[in-house]
C-alpha cells in the first residue's frame, strides 16, 4: 500500500468549517429570535466558503479540481456496477454527484435566504432589488422546503459515512481530516505546500470581500 495526499488542507478547512457553518444555520433558525442575527452570520460564512470552493475547484489540489470529478454517466454506472478504479481516489461518482448538488442546494438556500422578508424582524440584504412576488417565493422557499432539503442532505451525507464505514468496511472521515490515503498504487498527489496554502488564504479573502460588498449593497 502507498500512503498519497488526496485533499490538501484548504480542501479539509473547507469541509469542517462549511459543515459547522451548515449546523449553525439550522440551529439558529430553530431558536428564532435574536439567533436570527447569526443565522445571517452563518449564511454569509457558507456564500464565502461556496465561492471559495468554486475557485478552489479550478486551481486547488489535483483531487479537489472539478476537472478530477468523475461525473459523467458512463462512470456512475460503473460505479455502481462495483468497479474500484484508482481513477477514483478522490471522490467517487456518487460522491462527486452529491457534493455538486448540495453546493447547487446550498446556493440556492442562500439566494433565497439574501431576499427574504419575514414581515417581521428579519430582512435579507437584497430584498429590496427584487419584486415583492419574488420576496414572498423566496421567503416561503428558504423557511419550508429549502430548509428541510438541506437537512435531508446532511441526513443523506451522514448516513453514506456510516453506510461506507460498516457495509463496505471503508472509513472515508480520516482522510478528510489528516488528507492522506493508503492505496494499492500511486497516483497523483495533491500540491500542499505553503505556497498553496497561502493562495487558498487569499482567495478565502477575496470570497469574503465578494460577499461583504454584496451584503452591503445600499438602495
């Protein structure tokens, strides 16, 4: 068995912190009241990692690219069929699927969640530059089957750790936590030097700008 760097650590900083950002979304939303006040935290924290992620997946580490991400057909078919390929050292067709969708999810759950009006005490930032017909689709989204897609999700996401882990014997969490993985063959390594890092480190900021000027944006 080979030991290889699979995911770099911008990639498992990303990970942790846009499921502790995730929870506390759903958390606060439970609570109400003055949690509301970082459940709008929370939503901004996720739109940062999200665009960080998407730029990520352009120049990141080899198996973090979306160019690595085996989403065609042709490759979940053979997936399901039990083929175990090296080409799928980092995430497999199922999992390139589920991770595309549940940022698409998550974007949309953002959106939504930017141009509410609970006609109440919470206002998203940009309500204001969409019609009212708009506001009231996307506060009804956001509050009902957005949320409850999202937990769907999570469920989904936990249930598959635990299905790889006892069904298949194979535990997917350490890797995502130290980022290396032992595989019968060598493949590319992901890049994770300083250098790389640091440029993660800039495009977070940058995602973070992004987002605060959006948030910010005055009538």
């Amino acid at each position: 068995m080979v030991t290889v760097r699979i995911w770099d650590l911008p990639t498992r900083v990303f990970h942790g912190a846009l499921a502790l950002c995730v929870l506390g979304l759903l958390v606060s939303a439970e609570l109400g009241g003055n949690a509301m006040v970082w459940h709008f935290r929370f939503g901004f924290a996720v739109l940062t990692l999200l665009l960080f992620r998407l730029a990520w997946g352009l120049v990141g580490g080899h198996w973090s690219r979306w160019a690595q991400f085996p989403l065609h057909p042709a490759s979940v078919v053979a997936y399901l069929k039990g083929r175990s390929l090296l080409l799928w050292a980092g995430h497999n067709p199922l999992g390139s699927w589920s991770v595309v969708f549940l940022m698409l999810v998550l974007t949309l759950q953002v959106a939504t969640g930017l141009i509410s009006d609970d006609e109440i005490a919470n206002v998203g930032p940009l309500s204001f530059l969409v019609a009212g017909r708009w506001v009231s689709w996307a506060t009804s989204w956001h509050k009902d089957w957005g949320q409850l897609l999202v937990m769907a999700l999570v469920i989904l996401h936990l249930s598959a750790l635990v299905w790889y882990r006892f069904k298949k014997k194979i535990s997917l969490v350490p890797a995502m936590l130290h980022g290396d993985k032992s595989l019968p063959e060598a493949v590319t390594a992901s890049k994770d030097h300083a250098a790389q890092r640091l440029l993660a480190f800039v495009l977070l900021v940058l995602s973070a700008l992004a987002v605060y000027f959006l948030v910010t944006i005055r009538p």
